[in-house]
C-alpha cells in the first residue's frame, strides 16, 4: 500500500498512519491499546457514534439474509421513500457507494440535460475526484462573478457545498444560495449542491433545508448510512429519468446493497424528526466556546466557526473567514502541533480543522475534550 494507506487523505498525519482495532461510541482504540475521543468520525459519517444500536441491529439481522441480492430490496424501496421524504429537491434519487460517484452521476445527468460540458466548482470546494478537465474554479460567495460566468450560456453545472465544509465551516452569505439558484435558472445550469458533508448532519434536509433553497440535484454519502457505503444523488424527476433513456450513464455492483440499504433505514430513522441533530447543539457549542477559550487562555489567536455538528478551528485568524483566500492565512502548521498535543492526551482531530460531532459525544466526553485542548493550547503558545 502506498504510504502504508488506501486514502491519499490519510497520508503524511503525524506520527505515522494510526492503526485501529475497535471503535465505540464516542472512542476508538489503536492497536497500543490507546482509547482516543474521535473527532474525525470517519470524516464525517459517524453521525450517531460508532456503535449505535439501531444500526447494529439492522445490519446483522439482514446478514442473516443475505449480503448482495444484484436486484432491488423491499429496504431499499424503504430508504428511498423515507429520503425523498426527508430532502426537499429530492423527487427521484439513485443509491450510489461513494460521494465521488455521486457527484460523477449528477454531472453526467447535467451535461445530458444542456448538451454542455464545462462545470463551475469553487476554490476549497471537495467534490471527491472527480475529473478535473471541464471544470472551471470561481470564488464560492462571490454572486457577481458567477453571474457573469454563467451569462455566455454555455455551463452545464454549478456545484458547490452550500456550506462551505471541506475547507473551513463557512456558511453561505445572506442570499448568495437564492442568487446563484436564480442565476442557474435563469441561464439554463442546473444547479447542484454536494451535501456529502452537510446531508443529514446540519438538518436532516441538509443545507439546503437549513438555507431554505432547493438545489436541481443534490449529492449526499457520509452521514446517509452511519459509515456504510452509501451515496446518493438525488434531485428533480426528469433530470434523474435520463438515466433511463441511457443519455446518462449510472451503474455500481454494490450499490443499494441490502446490508448498507439496512444500515441508511436505520440511521434516517434515527435522524428524520431531527431531534438527534438538535440535541447535538447544546454540547456543539459547548465544545466550540471550550476550544477557543482553551486557545483564548493560552494566548493562541483562532476562530471556531460553523454549525454546532461540524465546526473549523481556523488558528492564526483574527476574523472568520468568508471564502478560501481568508483560509490561506490558517496557520497550519501550529494546527497540526495542537492536533499532536491533542492525541497526546487522547483526542482525535482532523490536521486540517474540521471537527465532528456524533450523538454519542456526552457531556463527560465534551467536558474531557476542553480539559484536553486547554493543555495542548499551553503546549503550542508562543
Ligand atoms: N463531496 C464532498 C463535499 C465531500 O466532503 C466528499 C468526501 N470528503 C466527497 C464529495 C467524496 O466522497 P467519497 O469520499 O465518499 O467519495
């Protein structure tokens, strides 16, 4: 394996690749035998802990009855009624097994609907990886300069994440979504969001729910089935339909397998009347005020933005970020010291500031995290 790894994001974290032997709840353990609390979450997925019942439960009875069927389920009918449900642009959708074969579906589906070919895609923006040729890069919260790329008529689609997550927590500006969807409409783009990130985690609608504008297509993985190998792409009925009369092109051994569809009923169960996601405000923002006061106390300038269910801890800035360009002053290399003093003391966090929440994070493992950070802060200051 290069790198010792099988993701490139996986690569180069200090001291070495970890290597895990169990999670639960809120934890997972190393083979040393280190319990660490994990904020990576999977990158994201963990939605519910690592062990949620639910889930468990799900999965092992359909083992019982089989693993991949190569046809359709009853379950996966379920999980695709129950998400239609749930997102608002969501009227058709098809099961895919990764975020990155979501969004090379969705834009198959855009240059099938327009004849067009080239994408705009914004600076820090992740869409897994996907091809780069075709594919334009513009300042995400800028209205003015999309809407003059979008004037020559000649864009296939827009994607963004309506929250800007993969780099930074950074949420839209006020009306910037409205604008760009007006914009799109009115130059014939489709516009997609990629709510791998945001989908089931900042509402159980996602962004898109939360800001109250509806996308023409919308990919989603991560939280949709608790760390399964869900992906989704969803979005308007006869944009999907173009799968069927074979001008766009979808296919996947594993997709909608009948573990995984087991797993994605379980956990949109668990997720659908949001209570789970509000419940993880309180000690969201907990967390947050508790990591910059640490880094406050320590005289360590930051900013911790974003949503209570996935925050940034932008050390070096003075100000929150609005875009990409403000994340470039992001002193990374203290950040990954802290992320080190932190595993020190046994807390897992993403090198590059993201951090996860799950329902499984109590108020003992919040309350263990401050007292972790106030100590990695004093061990970076200066
Ligand atoms: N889109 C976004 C917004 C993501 O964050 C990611 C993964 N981090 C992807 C797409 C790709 O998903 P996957 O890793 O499942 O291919």
């Amino acid at each position: 394996m290069p790198g010792g790894v099988s993701s490139n994001f996986r690569h180069g974290i200090s001291p070495t690749p970890l290597v895990f032997e169990r999670a639960e709840g809120p934890w997972l353990f190393d083979v040393d035998g280190n319990r660490l609390i994990d904020y990576y979450l999977g990158m994201g997925p963990m939605i519910l802990g690592h062990t949620p019942e639910p889930v468990l439960r799900a999965v092992a009875g359909q083992l019982q009855r089989g693993i991949l069927y190569g046809g359709q389920s009853a379950l996966e009918a379920e999980a695709a009624e129950l998400f239609c449900s749930l997102v608002p642009c969501a009227e058709k959708l098809r099961f895919a097994s990764s975020g990155s074969e979501a969004v090379q579906a969705a834009l198959a589906l855009a240059r099938a609907a327009t004849g067009r070919r080239i994408v705009v895609d914004f600076e820090g923006h992740y869409h897994g990886w996907i091809p780069r040729g075709e594919v334009e890069l513009l300042t995400w919260n800028d209205l003015a300069a999309l809407e003059a790329r979008l004037s020559d008529g000649d864009v296939a689609a827009v994607i963004m994440e309506p929250a800007m997550c993969n780099a930074g927590a950074i949420a839209p500006a006020p009306g910037y979504l409205e604008g760009a969807r007006a914009a799109c409409s009115r130059h014939g783009t489709v516009l997609i969001f990629d709510e791998v990130i945001t989908g089931f985690r900042v509402a159980p609608g996602g962004a898109q729910q939360l800001f109250g504008v509806t996308p023409d297509l919308a990919t989603f993985g991560k939280c949709v089935a608790n760390g399964f190998p869900v992906a989704v792409v969803a979005g308007r009925a006869d944009l999907l339909d173009l799968f069927v009369t074979g001008a766009a092109m979808h296919g996947g051994t594993y997709n909608a397998n009948p573990v995984s569809m087991a797993a994605t009923l379980a956990t949109l169960r668990a997720l659908a009347d949001g209570s789970v996601l509000r419940a993880l405000e309180a000690p969201g923002r907990r967390l947050m005020q508790g990591l910059d006061a640490a880094l406050r106390a320590a005289g360590v300038p930051a900013v911790v933005t974003g949503f209570p269910q996935i925050f940034h801890v932008g050390l070096g800035l003075t100000e929150p970020a609005r875009d990409h360009r403000d994340l470039a002053r992001v002193d990374r290399v203290r950040y990954v010291r802290f992320c080190g003093e932190l595993l020190a003391r046994r807390v897992r966090a993403l090198e590059r500031g993201a951090w996860f929440l799950s329902a499984a994070h109590d108020d003992a493992v919040i309350d263990e995290t401050i007292e972790a950070a106030a100590a990695a802060a004093m061990a970076i200051r200066g």
